[in-house]
C-alpha cells in the first residue's frame, strides 16, 4: 500500500451524473489531496494530511511541486492499427477533389486496407505499439479501443486483431479489440455488401470469439459503406453469439444512430450529421454518443453537436478515432479541448467525456474516476489549477502517468 501526494488539486471526477450536462461547480476539487494504492487499485482519495493520519504504516510517494491529478484518459475509439500513410488523400482533399475522385485515384480505406494487407503482424504490432505509447506518453491515455477493419478478409482481419493482441504486451496501456470486419465491402469480395456481412459472420467472428481477439464488434453505416436494412442483420447476428456492439454512425449522413439505439449498441460515434431527431434518441438511451473531432479536423468538417447532445440528456464521450484516412493526428486531448472551445462544452464536460464517460462507452465500469475501488490509472499536470490542462489545448503535457497503481512515466 502507498499513498501518492500531495498534489495542489485532486481532480476525482466521482460522483457525477452518467448522462447530461454539467457545471465546473459539480467537480469534486481536493485541494492539496492525495491518493492511497494497493494492488493496482485506489483504496481512498482525500486530502494528504487526513490520509497520512488514516494510514500511518503507509509508504508514501512525495509529489514535489505543483501539480493536478486526474483519472488517466480513455480513449474508446481509434482505427491505430494500420500501415501506410494516406498523404495523397489530404493532398487532395485540400486541394478541393472529392471523395470520388480521391477513390478514383486509388485513395480512401481501400488504399490503407491494401497497405495493411501487405504489411507482417510484427509489423503492424510494431507500428501500433508506437502509436498507443505516444497516447499514453503525450496525452495521459491509459485504456485506448483499438478497431481492425483494414483487412477486410478473414486472414487479414485475424491478422490485425492477433496484432492488437500483441501489442497489449509493448505497452502499459489497456487495448480494447474491436473487430471492424464491417468497415467497406471489399474490392475483392465476390458479392454484394449483405453477402459480404453473412460471409464475416460465418467465416471470421467464430474465430473471433473462440480466440477471445475481441469481445465487440463495429460497423460503419453510411450511403458508401452498409445500409441499415443489412446492418440491422448483422448486428443482431453478432448481438446473439455474445458480442457487444457499436456503430460509425450518422457521419455524412444520418440513420446509423437510430439503429445503434435500437439495436441497444454500446455508443454511437461520429454524429456529424445527427439532427434533432437522433439526438432525442440518443438521449433517451443508454447508448453513449461519441464525438470525433478529430475526423472533423481533418476532412475540415463540422463537429458533432455535442453542446445540443448534452443538453438533450445524452451521455457524451469523446475520442481521437485515430486513423490513417481522417484522422491521422492522434492528439486527444488537444481534439477535445478544441471541440469544447467550438461546442461550448464546460471543461467538467470534456473532462468527463474523455474519462468516465468513454469508459462507459467502453462498457467498463473500473476506470475514468478517482474513486475507492477504482483502477488505479492516473495522471499528473505541471500546475496548480485544473483549468490550465484544457486551456492549454494539448500543449500541457502530463508529467507523470500510472497504470495499475504503477508509475510508468
Ligand atoms: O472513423 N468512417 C469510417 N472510418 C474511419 C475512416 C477510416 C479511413 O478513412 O481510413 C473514421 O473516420
Ligand atoms: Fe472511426
């Protein structure tokens, strides 16, 4: 057992509503606060000197200066494991090409699901390692969802997850698998996109699920990916051999969203394009809705409306969606600053949407808050006041990280 401290503010994100808006007021500030570890867990939060007497045969760790902690960060959507770049796509982008014209000139997901193909497992762990380390190093994520979906065949999408898997052991961090088998029909796939969706569900979640490589399953619903009619199918189908679900919806278009909710989907990402209609479903369920950023800075699109989400009720995460495509930035903190700053979220809210809020979206109800029996996965900032962190906008970086009650940084 230790006891971590003192830091000028403990910033323990407990006890605060699931979904809704919410005021910086309701954030539970313990000035001059510390924490109690054992065995990778939290034992007690609460101020450093009424620790020390509660726990007196306790070693502790002395926090020197001025600092912050906060739960470590989730991140419950990203596409990090993939090969190659996708330059020539924002090159065009920027340039005022279309999406079809970028396709027709060999670009978008086939262009990373053909470079992912060719790259080796080791690779791909290799490169996926890097990627999730840097989240953990520069921006405090300790729990990171980690899609397939460059592989878009049985050899290649087991070959991803297997890496994913992998990856787990070069890397403090929590991946969270999930299989995006139902990102685009491939090329390469001799039949139409239903076909496509019955060949994933015979051919490749079996082994999925017999190898534990994933416990959830995603699928982008969207005019150029899955309609809802063959979606609706396929995740049922998966829904009834065990698998949790979550859906790219409502990005360019809307009506994925209606069927995540319907389908009793763990969150809906993207939301784009969600209007009226979708965010009262939304927030009238127990699906979480996660925003994007940074897919909106990258196509230079709008954000989700996540200030209308709030106050509709919805619970609101946010993530990086790191991709090769999108979004290729990989900056979460600095994604959900700028997102506040342009949706007019309080900074309780986008703390809460990148801490205990994604990790429910994740389904996981150990991790986002500093609290008694909670996962001990923290994180330090070099200051004395909390609203420095998002002030900054990703150019305050953590000085220290733990994972499991251990210091990593
Ligand atoms: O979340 N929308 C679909 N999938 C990714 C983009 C993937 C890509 O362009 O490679 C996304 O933005
Ligand atoms: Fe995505």
């Amino acid at each position: 057992m230790k006891c971590i401290g003192p830091f000028s503010q403990v910033v323990t994100l407990r006890g605060l509503p699931e979904q809704g808006a919410l005021a910086d007021e309701q954030l539970e500030i313990i000035e001059a606060g510390a924490v109690v570890v054992d065995y990778g867990h939290i034992v007690d939060v609460g101020r450093f000197d009424q620790l020390a007497d509660r726990y007196p045969a306790t070693d502790t760790t002395l926090i020197e200066g001025e600092h912050v902690l906060l739960p470590g960060f989730v991140d419950c959507h990203t596409h990090c494991c993939f090969a190659g770049s996708r330059a020539q796509d924002y090159a065009m982008r920027v340039a005022g090409k279309s999406y079809l014209d970028i396709a027709k000139a060999g670009g978008g997901i086939w262009d990373s699901v053909t470079q992912t193909r060719a790259a080796s497992r080791s690779e791909l762990v290799r490169q996926t390692a890097m990627r999730v380390n840097r989240l953990v190093r520069e921006h405090g994520v300790t729990t990171i969802e980690v899609k397939s979906g460059y592989g878009l065949d049985v050899i290649n999408e087991l070959k991803i997850l297997r890496a994913i898997r992998e990856a787990n052991l070069y890397t403090p961090a929590d991946l969270i698998a999930t299989c995006l088998a139902a990102h685009l029909k491939p090329r390469d796939f001799d039949g139409d996109a239903a076909g496509y969706l019955e060949h994933v569900v015979t051919a490749l979640l079996p082994t999925v699920k017999r190898d534990r490589l994933a416990s959830r399953i995603d699928i982008f619903i969207e005019e150029s990916a899955f309609g809802t009619a063959e979606a609706r199918r396929y995740l049922q189908q998966a829904k009834a051999m065990g698998f949790e679900i979550t859906v790219h919806a409502d990005q360019f278009s809307a009506g994925g969203s209606a069927l995540a909710v319907e389908c009793g989907a763990l969150s809906a990402d993207h939301l784009e394009a969600s209007t009226d209609a979708e965010i009262a479903l939304l927030a009238g369920s127990d699906t979480v809705a996660v925003a994007l950023p940074g897919a909106s800075l990258g196509l230079g699109m709008g954000f989700a409306p996540a200030r209308r989400l709030l106050d509709a009720g919805a619970c609101l995460a946010v993530a990086s969606d790191w991709n090769p495509g999108s979004a290729p930035m990989g900056d979460l903190l600095m994604q959900a600053a700028v997102l506040g700053a342009y949706e007019k979220l309080t900074l309780a809210e986008t703390l809460a949407a990148v801490t205990y809020r994604a990790a429910r979206a994740l389904g996981l109800a150990d991790r986002g808050t500093l609290d008694a029996g909670k996962r001990a996965d923290m994180q330090a900032y070099p200051t004395a006041d909390y609203r420095d962190i998002l002030y900054h906008q990703g150019a305050m970086k953590p000085t220290q990280v733990w994972k499991f009650g251990a210091c990593i940084q």
